[in-house]
C-alpha cells in the first residue's frame, strides 16, 4: 500500500487529525498536508545515487557469471567461491552483496532470452549404424536384502534406430565407462561410426574452445580399439545428443520406478538388459515405420562387427607392504609374500582387482566398493599368500588373522595339532601341500584322517598320496587297459584250503 493511501485513509475514514497522522507516520505536518492537498498522485522519492564496493569488480564478476553459466552444472562455481576469488582481488564487501549482483544479473539474461526467444533449432537425422549417444545418470535401488544403494546409470543409444541399454555400476569411473560400452556394443550386435558425449571428466581431460578437447589417453585407446570416432557437445548444451537425454528422462518411469529388489549388482543388470529388449519390441519408433526392434535389426546389418572385449583396467602402482598387503580405496587386499616391500601393478577392473609383477599374475581379489565413508576398512586376506612366512615362523600361525578364514577342516586339524609338542610346524608343513598339489585333494585327505581319528602329518601324507594314486575309495577312478582285463573273475572259495590239507596229510611239511 502507496503512503498517499494510507494518509489519505487516516484523514478520510479514520477522521485522524494532521498532527495525528504526522506522528504515527513519522512525516511532519506540512507534507501531510501537501499530499492531502495535491490529490491523488502517489509522490515519487528520487534514490541517490551511491557508489557501492563492488562497483570495480562488477565487470569482472559478470564475465565470471558468464563464464560459469555456460558450463554444466556439475562444473560451475558456487557463488561462495566467487566471492572468496573476489575478496583475493581486495574486495571488502560481503557475500550478500555478491549474491544480489548475481540475482539481479539472471533476472536480466532471462529477460533478455525471453525477448529473443527460446532459440532455433534443426532437428537432426542419423544414417544406420552412423552414431549412438551416451550419458549417465544417478538413481536408486534395493540391492543385497533391503538396503537401498546410489548407483550410476549409464545409458548408451543408438542415434538411428533409437535402441538403447541401461546399465548399472556404482561409480563412474573408467573401468565401469569402458564395461558400459562393451556390454552396449555387445546387445547392438555391433559397433556405429561414431559416438556422441558431453564432456564427462572420465573422457575429456581439458575442454578448449569450440570443439578443441584433449582427450583422456585411456578414453582413446577404448575408442581406437573399437574404431568409432568420439565427438564432444559443446559445454551446456544437452540438445545436441538430445536421444539419449530423453532415454535418462523416459527410463525412470518405464523401468527405474518399480523395481524389484535384487540380491546384487549383477542380478539388477540381467533384468535390466532384458527389460531393455522388451521395451524395444513394445516401444514404436515415431519415425520409421514398426518398432525399435524392427529398426534395429535393419540397423545392425549396418554396424562394424563386434571385435574382442577391450581389456577394461585402469593400471596402478602400487607397493605391497611389510605385511604383504597394498591398499586401495581404502580398503586393503594381500599380496603373496614374496613380494613384500616391492613395487607391483594393480589393474583395476569393475568388478575384481588383479595384482600382476614381472609380466606374471600374482592374485586376484573380488572388488569391495564402499559408498560409505563412515564404515571402517576391510582387510581382504588369502591365507595361501602367507605360507612362506609361516614356514618361517610357525608360531604365527596360532595367532595370525589371515589364517581365521581356513576351511573348516583345517581349523579342526589346527586344534589337534596345536595341542601337542612341534604341531605349528607340523601343520605349516600340511598347509603348504597346497602348493604342490591341489587344494580339494589337501583338503579330502585331512578330512578322511579327521575321520579316521588319526590326526598326524604321517596320516595326512599317506592318504594324500593314495589319493593320488587313486587307492582311496573316493579318488579318482582307475581306467584299466583292455589287455590286463580279467575274462573270469576268481571265486572268493575256503573250501579249497581243506583241500590242500588233505594231500598234504602224513607227508613232510618244508620248514
């Protein structure tokens, strides 16, 4: 409500004296009654003209805003930020006044697109097999009995026939960007000319002017290895691989809203792949005549064959410690003991981690990703790595956590042995068969000694050996040649004992 209006109501129906009205609203009595006595004009104040603090770096502040307006949302600036750049030039103001500069900067560049209008576009037309389009997005699911888990989408397109497949890992990383194409190259049955990003960090290592980028080295081997050339949308502007924004938007309502719970990752990712399939049989293909399906299979005979998986490890390196374990997200993995205090490579897959050296394979561990920071490290142990330190030192055996997850046939033995005098050594000496031999025959021979009751190294060695031989029931079964064949079989007789006795009765015996 204007001041004209309030004064005139305290005058006219509130029948408020001039005095009255000039000390409730703070005017003096001759400009009350001016504005009673000029009429109905809402008086209009000039505001001063006062310079302000960030007057010198308006400019500068607005070419930022500029700048960071262009970029995507994931890689622009806080205002926050700017305002501490700011303060680094010798600004003295504060972030409020920074936070209206900006507010009132978009409010003028919306106006200006509102006058210019929302922009001119081309639609755009794709030959078969000629492009596919690939982005990400976060969703949820339950995974692993009821636990509700962040995860990663990545969603790969073909541009023509509008094909498409949703995959799930649990970052967006390298590894899990090169499985993704895999698997999508996989279901197309084949590999397009070309494919369409945005500038994702895991591909483009620094973004130049117009379409200059330097591309991720890894990035490039992937996409050498399957011949497609990679091209890059300009900074903020999703339209230009517009088929694959639309799949992230439709995907959420056509697959990602009712899903059931999964027991894992891989289980999520079959039933996604064959919803994929579905939705191509079932979805038209607004262009072209018939479905996606039927698109596609007239795509595909368009595509590049499909050559080998490309090897999708990110390479590491790492020195394995005193304790024979290297340490990756946090989490810590063993190394066989021999390579102790020395350098190895970890290649980094999406689902495992492999530790190599020396151009050989030392071991391989399933990979455990945490989301959670608040959790603690796990340790992931393979007692086999540590038998030749405890061939060493048999005493650590009795205590040694690697060696709390035995078989349980080897922690019963443990018991027996650790009873009686020297049987640390006695049981390094039984573990280590292992290496000679295989792990399930190790394994059958304590069981069957344990059985026996006779729990010694001597027992465990003889029936090993027998079981190798195939002289234990239960070992592998003897293949007798034709030629040592029996064609009558021996009757089991005691009678014939009788026999002999009889002829040999009165006679000399040799002795």
């Amino acid at each position: 409500m204007g001041l004209l209006n309030i004064i005139r109501r305290m005058h006219l129906r509130q029948k408020l004296s001039i005095r009255e009205i000039a000390r409730r609203t703070g005017l003096s009595r001759n400009t009350v009654t001016k504005h009673l006595t000029e009429g109905t004009v809402e008086p209009k104040f000039a505001t001063p003209e006062r310079p302000s603090k960030l007057d010198p770096f308006a400019e500068k502040l607005a070419g930022w805003l500029r700048t960071e307006a262009g970029k995507s949302r994931k890689q622009r600036r806080t205002l926050k930020q700017m305002h501490a750049d700011l303060v680094t030039l010798g600004f003295t103001g504060s972030y409020g006044r920074v936070a209206a500069f900006a507010r009132q900067w978009r409010a003028d560049r919306q106006r200006e697109q509102q006058t210019t209008g929302r922009g001119n576009f081309v639609p755009l037309s794709f030959r078969p097999g000629e492009a596919f389009q690939f982005d990400w997005s976060e969703d949820f699911a339950v995974l692993g009995g009821g636990e509700r888990t962040k995860l990663q989408m990545a969603h790969i397109k073909l541009s023509h026939s509008r094909a498409f497949l949703l995959r799930a890992y649990l970052l967006q990383t390298h590894e899990m960007l090169f499985d993704a194409h895999w698997h999508g190259f996989r279901v197309f049955g084949g590999v397009p000319g070309r494919g369409i990003y945005d500038n994702m960090r895991t591909a483009v290592d620094r973004v130049g002017r117009g379409k200059e980028r330097q591309v991720n080295i890894r990035f490039l081997a992937m996409a050498n290895h399957y011949v497609f050339e990679p091209e890059f949308c300009n900074p903020a502007a999703g339209w230009e691989k517009g088929q694959v924004e639309k799949n992230v938007r439709d995907s959420r309502h056509q697959m990602l809203h009712d899903m059931p719970n999964f027991p894992d990752l891989a289980a999520l990712n079959a039933w996604l792949e064959q919803r994929c399939l579905e939705l191509w049989r079932e979805t038209a293909h607004g262009t072209l005549p018939g479905t996606i399906a039927d698109a596609w299979a007239e795509e595909q005979v368009a595509l590049m064959p499909l050559p080998p998986a490309f090897d999708c490890f990110i390479e590491l390196s790492k020195r394995v410690s005193p304790t024979c374990l290297i340490t990756f997200e946090r989490n810590r993995y063993s190394v066989p003991a021999s390579f102790a205090n020395r350098p190895v490579s970890l290649h980094i897959y999406p689902d495992r981690l492999v530790v190599a050296a020396e151009g050989n394979i030392l071991c391989e561990h399933l990979r455990i990703i945490e989301r959670s920071h608040q959790l603690p490290p796990r340790t992931i142990y393979d007692w086999r790595h540590y038998l030749a330190v405890v061939q060493r030192k048999p005493g650590a055996l009795r205590n040694g956590a690697p060696f709390l997850e035995l078989p349980p046939a080897f922690r019963q033995l443990q018991e027996h042995m650790l009873r009686k005098p020297g049987g640390d050594r006695e049981m390094v000496d039984i573990l280590a068969l292992v290496l000679q031999h295989d792990e399930q025959a190790v394994l059958t021979a304590v069981e069957l000694a344990l059985a026996e009751g006779v729990a010694t190294k001597t027992h465990v060695l003889n029936l090993l050996h027998r079981l190798v031989d195939g002289k234990v029931i239960g070992g592998p079964p003897l293949d007798t040649p034709q030629a040592l064949a029996l064609h009558r079989e021996p009757k089991a007789n005691v009678e014939r004992y009788d026999g002999l006795r009889s002829q040999t009765e009165g006679g000399r015996h040799a002795s």
